[in-house]
C-alpha cells in the first residue's frame, strides 16, 4: 500500500549513472539540431522529434522519482530541489527546438506538420502559440529562475500546509484528518473541526496571503511579457478552449444555483435542523459509512468490471503492483493526485484513505486519472499531455461507475443518505469550482497585492452565491480559500472541474441511455488519444458540440434528475 520508487532507479547511484547518459545525449542533440531546423528534410526533423520526446521522456522520469519522494516526505525538500536544478539545466539545452520550430518560414512549418503526422497536432498547437512566444535568451531566463520564483512559492504552500496541525479533541490533526472531521456524523465534532481549521489558518494567514500575492503578481508578469489579454488568457490556450466557452459554463452553472438551495433546503428539513450552516455541509444522512481499504478496493474493481475489463483489469493492477501510497502519514502531502510518470513505468497514485464514504469516490476519482494516463501511453509522451479539460472527464467518470454500482446496493431507506453524499460531491466538482474561478478572475484583476481582508471578503462574496439563504456561512469561512492548492499550483486551473463534471454527466446520461451501443469503445478510444486531439474533437466522438450554451444544459439537466430524486424520497 506504499509506492515502490525503486522501480525508477534503483539507488542515487543509478540515477547519477542515468543523468550522465542523459547529458550527453543532451549535448549532442543540440550540436545536432541547434539553428539547423531550417535546413532540415522532413524526414531529418522527424528524427529529430522523435529524440526530443526521448529527452523529455528521461527528464519527466528524473523529476517524477525526485517530486514523488518529496510528495511523501516533505522533509525532502532539499532533495527536490537539486534535481529541479539538474532538469533544469538540461531543459535550457533543448530549449532552442520548439522555439526555433516557431521561427522557421510558415512553409517549411507547414512541410513539417505534414510529414511528421503522429505529432501534427502539437506541432500545430506550437505553432499558435507563436505569438506568445520570447526570445531564446529571454525564456532561458524564465527557466532558470521558475524554481527560485512559482516554482519555490509551491514548494513553500506544500511544505508549510503539511506541517501545520490542527487541534481537535486534544489530538494533533493534519490537513486530511481535520478536513474528514466535517463530514462526520457528530454536529459538534463538525462544528469543533471547522473551528480548529479556521483557527490554524489564521494564524498563517500572512504567509498563505504572501504566498498567493507571489503567484498572482508572477503570472501578471508572464502575461504581459507574453502579451495574453488576461490572467487566465493562457490557461484557456494550454486547455485548448475559448474564453466564450468557459463563459458560457460560468453562466449556465450560476444561473442553476438554485438547484443547490432546493438541495440544502431539503437536506435541513431530513436532518431536523432549524438553520444549517457551513459545518453541516456535509453532515450525513443516516450516519457516515465506513469502508476498510480492502471494501473499497472490491467496490471500484466490481464497479469497474461492469463497465469495462479493461478498466478493472487496470485497477487491479494499481492495487497489486503499488501503483498508490495510500494512507495519511506525517509530512506526506495532503489531498490526492494520480501522476502520469512515464510509460515505462506506470502512472502514481497519491491517495490520504480515512475510511470515509467519499474517500472511495477520490479511489476511484483518481483511479480514473491513473487509467487515462496509462491509456494515453500509446500516443507518446508529447501527445499524452492532456488538456486539463478532458484530463478530469475519466476521473468523474469512474467516479460516477462507483455512484450507480454502490445505488444499485443499497436499501430504499439508505437511499437518501447515498444520493445527498453524491450531489455534494457534484456541486464540489461543479458549482463550488465556478466559485474558485470567479474567485480568482476577481482576485487577479485587483491591481496590486492584494491584502488578506480582500481576499476574505471576495471568498465570502462568491460563496455566498453559490448557497444562497440556504446555507449560513459563519464569519471564520472568509479564510477557507487559503488552504486550496489550486489557486498556488495552477491558476484557473478549477473551471476544468465543472468542465468534466458536466460533460460526464452528459456522457454518462448517453452510456445509461443505452443509445450508444459501441459507447465503452468510443469512451477507451476517446481516453487513449491523450492530448492528441482538440477537446471539441474528441467530444464530437459523441455527437456533441462544446461550443454550443445547449451542451452545458444536458449536464445541469442530469443534476436536477438527481436533485429531484432527492427531494422526492
């Protein structure tokens, strides 16, 4: 139940050995190539492709091995940090190719994108970026000090968030274990733990708050260099969608709140409260089940199963060969992610198990990734790289696999309890990362640092949207948004959240339908082109168009369907 890191390199001994084969393959892929594509055939380039994806491939698998060992003991910072260095150094000498791809005559880009097809659509999403792109000496610049500027402020968030300790009971808590205690079926105990979050927090917030302004003020610097028009600007570009879509996904989500107030409204009347507030979010309905590893492994596997043999053959693999570090332990990273690592290995899962109910949804949620990962290992690393708006659909996919098998089980009278755990966790997926995006567009268009009073009051503005009077939100949830990671790690990262919760919704509405007989093929075929493709291809698969207000309508459709059946029970 823990990784085994020794499948990346045995010893440091080996990874030296490793890192010195790479340097001077390194070294001569740049006497090979550097100021030389222009001249280059076809066919000479696509050689020349193909051992850049080689090189990028060794390097993810060095900075995988050092990111791992950190994520488990952030102790070891130090150690990270020498081999981000390393990488770093070896990345500045293959720097040049993708620039220089970007300055060669359209012609000749356009004689390349042809002839080299399996990397036709990155090279012309590379082309595209054209405009945003900096001199050689200025993006070497960039690369050079990213570990002393976002880079260094992440690490910060990671290592200080993993040692903080949250009091409850006369116990010391970490994140995880504070962050389980509300949804526990005791009000006090919910109650007492949002208390002691809040009160942690507090007492951080003036680092958490310096941090934040740090990657704030780092990305208005990237934007202007690059001359994007706005601070999500390049989120938008790297996700390959228009900003008039995720628009659309904003207002098509706000204008459905009122599907949230009908839930909460329902949820107080079952619980016999007279007002819920924020620590009764997620109070359960009929007691919290709880599920021992080995429970939830069968679950995800029979659930899998019924779906594709694929996917729980996959699964199982993930349980028995150790693809996932499983319970919470001092100094390991909070929260949960699947890392892609490289196909010669197999994707990591980083899990923080407490035997909660909605922990076997994260297995699965990240299960989910672990199988997209190891699908798209068949399209190569530079393809593999997905967009983060279909990179999260596998994810609440799996997630919505667990949901119908885990209904289908369970007794009418614990019906309630399952429904309003899964429509909690939508509007988690949904509505509450619309939040974070209006968030954050509000955050990042104030002028300046921005002081921890205003952070505050926009969080508790953009909240307070989202629950309406349905749900009291105590003066201590003004501070909640400094412990999300996102907001650090990756700006405007969250709309990719409702994105894939919404899209899933309609597919899963599709696959239940019956009306898409072939749907499990289509679905594999559709994970295993990675990054291959554009999103608004890969859905059309499907027969739907991303583009269009009507397709957010199908998801927040299938929302009410669930809202509904909640109501009515």
């Amino acid at each position: 139940m823990q990784w085994n890191l020794e499948v990346f390199f045995k010893n440091t001994d080996d990874l030296d050995l490793f890192i010195s084969n790479l340097k001077e393959q390194v070294s001569k892929f740049n006497a090979s190539y550097n100021a030389k594509l222009q001249s280059l055939k076809s066919s000479e380039f696509l050689d020349a492709i193909k051992e850049y994806e080689d090189i990028i491939t060794s390097l993810n698998k060095i900075m995988t091995y050092a990111y791992l060992n950190f994520a488990k003991d952030t102790t070891k910072g130090s150690f990270l940090a020498k081999y981000e260095e390393i990488c770093t150094k070896l990345e500045e000498e293959i720097l040049f190719f993708m620039l220089e791809f970007n300055e060669i005559d359209d012609a000749k880009q356009d004689e390349f994108i042809e002839f080299c097809k399996d990397y036709s659509y990155i090279l012309s999403l590379s082309k595209k970026q054209k405009a945003h792109q900096l001199s050689f000496k200025e993006e070497r610049i960039l690369l050079r000090t990213a570990n002393t500027g976002t880079n260094a402020f992440s690490r910060l968030f990671d290592e200080s968030m993993a040692r903080l300790k949250f009091h409850l009971d006369g116990k010391e808590l970490s994140e995880e274990e504070i962050l389980s205690k509300l949804s526990d079926s005791d009000r006090n105990v919910r109650k007492n733990a949002a208390l002691s979050l809040s009160v942690t927090l507090e007492q951080n917030q003036h680092l958490l708050t310096y941090i934040y302004n740090m990657i704030k003020t780092d990305l208005k610097n990237d934007c202007e260099l690059r001359g994007y028009e706005l601070p999500e600007s390049s989120r938008h570009q790297s996700n390959q969608i228009e900003k008039s879509s995720v628009d659309a996904l904003i207002k098509a989500s706000e204008n459905s709140f009122d599907l949230v107030s009908k839930f909460y409204d329902k949820k107080r009347q079952i619980l016999g409260l007279e007002k819920l507030y924020d620590y009764d979010r997620y109070a359960p309905i009929n007691g919290d089940s709880e599920f021992s590893w080995d429970e939830a492994k069968d679950i995800v596997l029979k659930a899998f199963g019924e779906f594709s043999p694929e996917f729980a053959n996959l699964a199982k693999r993930a349980f028995d060969e150790n693809w996932c570090d499983v319970f919470p332990a001092p100094n390991k990273q909070s929260g949960a992610f699947s890392h892609s690592a490289v196909s010669q290995v197999h994707p990591f899962v980083l899990l923080n198990f407490t035997n909660k109910r909605r922990d076997v949804f994260t297995v699965a949620h990240e299960l989910g990734h672990s199988i997209h990962q190891h699908l798209s290992y068949s399209v190569g690393t530079l393809n593999s790289d997905t967009p983060l708006t279909t990179a999260e659909t596998a994810s609440v996919f799996c997630e919505m696999l667990v949901f119908e098998y885990i209904k289908n089980k369970t007794p009418k009278n614990e019906l309630a309890g399952l429904l309003a755990g899964k429509l909690e966790d939508i509007f988690a997926t949904l509505y509450r990362q619309i939040n974070f995006t209006t968030f954050e567009r509000l955050v990042h268009a104030h002028d300046g640092e921005i002081s921890s009073d205003e952070l505050n009051q926009i969080w508790m503005q953009e909240s307070k949207k989202m629950f309406g009077d349905s749900l009291i939100l105590n003066d201590y949830y003004k501070i909640w948004w400094s412990y999300i990671p996102h907001f650090i790690h990756s700006p405007f990262y969250c709309y990719a959240y409702s994105y894939a919760q919404l899209l899933v919704l309609a597919l899963f509405g599709l696959y239940k339908s019956g009306k898409c007989e072939n749907f499990v093929q289509i679905y594999t075929k559709f994970l295993s082109l990675g990054g291959s493709k554009s999103p608004k291809e890969m859905v059309e698969m499907f027969g739907f168009d991303i583009n269009q207000e009507e397709f957010w309508q199908i998801g927040i459709g299938e929302v009410k369907k669930l809202v509904d059946e909640f109501i009515q029970i």
